[in-house]
C-alpha cells in the first residue's frame, strides 16, 4: 500500500488550522510591485495644454478639454492599458504613472477621469 496516500487526510487536517493565504480585498492587500503602473497624476500648474499625451495614447483614452482657460487632458481608464506611452511622452513632466490601484466604482461613470479628479492623489 501507498504510504504516502494513506497519510494524505491528516496532511488536510494539517492546512485546516493554518492562516489563510488570500486576503480580504480591499480591507487588506498588498504593496504593489515596484514600477508598478497604476492610474495617472495630472499637476495642472505644468501642464501646458500641448496634447501630446492624447496624440500618443494607443487607445484613444485621452481627449482634451478646456479647464480653467487652457487644454488639459481627460482620461477615460476604462479604455487605458497602463502602457505609461502618455506620462513618457509629457514633454513638461505634468503627467506621471501613479501606483494607485484602486480603481473601481458601480458604474463606467468612475473611470472618467477630468483633469480636476486627474490631478488628484486618493
Ligand atoms: S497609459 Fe497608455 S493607454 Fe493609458 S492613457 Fe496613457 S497612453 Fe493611453
Ligand atoms: S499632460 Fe503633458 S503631454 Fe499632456 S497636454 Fe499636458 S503637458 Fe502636454
């Protein structure tokens, strides 16, 4: 007889008592990754309207659109892939990968992004 199989119900016991490996999302998670892409930060002050990230975006994400009496751009996150192409490509900086990764809501609504909620760290 197989010992190995005879002694597989105590190893089950075992693993009963341990400390679960999941965690409960989002009460608890984990530090992302280094170099991790999360949503974009937008600093308005430096933003200079040129519309190269929009220009650049692979998804069509990005729309610019009038805020306080100059172009910024407006990220819909629900056609963003992360790629990083805009906050790369931002010739002044204003534009930067975040490690956020909260992105969630009810509705599509959330994931628009104007450059007010842009520029805001959660
Ligand atoms: S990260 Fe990529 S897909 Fe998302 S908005 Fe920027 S360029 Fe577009
Ligand atoms: S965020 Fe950067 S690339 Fe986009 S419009 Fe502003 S300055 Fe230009």
């Amino acid at each position: 007889m197989d010992l190995k199989k005879l002694l597989q119900p105590f190893k089950l016991e075992k693993n009963l008592y341990k400390k679960p490996m999941t965690l409960v999302f989002p009460k608890e998670a984990l530090p992302p990754v280094e170099n991790y892409r999360g949503r974009q930060l937008l600093n308005i002050e430096t933003c200079v309207g040129c519309g190269m990230c929009s220009r650049v975006c692979p998804n069509d994400a990005i729309v610019m659109v009038e805020f306080n009496d100059k172009k910024c751009p407006q990220i819909h996150l629900g056609k963003c892939c992360f790629c990083g192409l805009c906050a790369e490509n931002c010739p002044t900086g204003a534009l930067e990968m975040t490690s956020e990764i909260f992105i969630a809501g009810y509705d599509r609504s959330f994931a628009l992004y104007d450059p007010e909620k842009l520029s805001k760290s959660e």
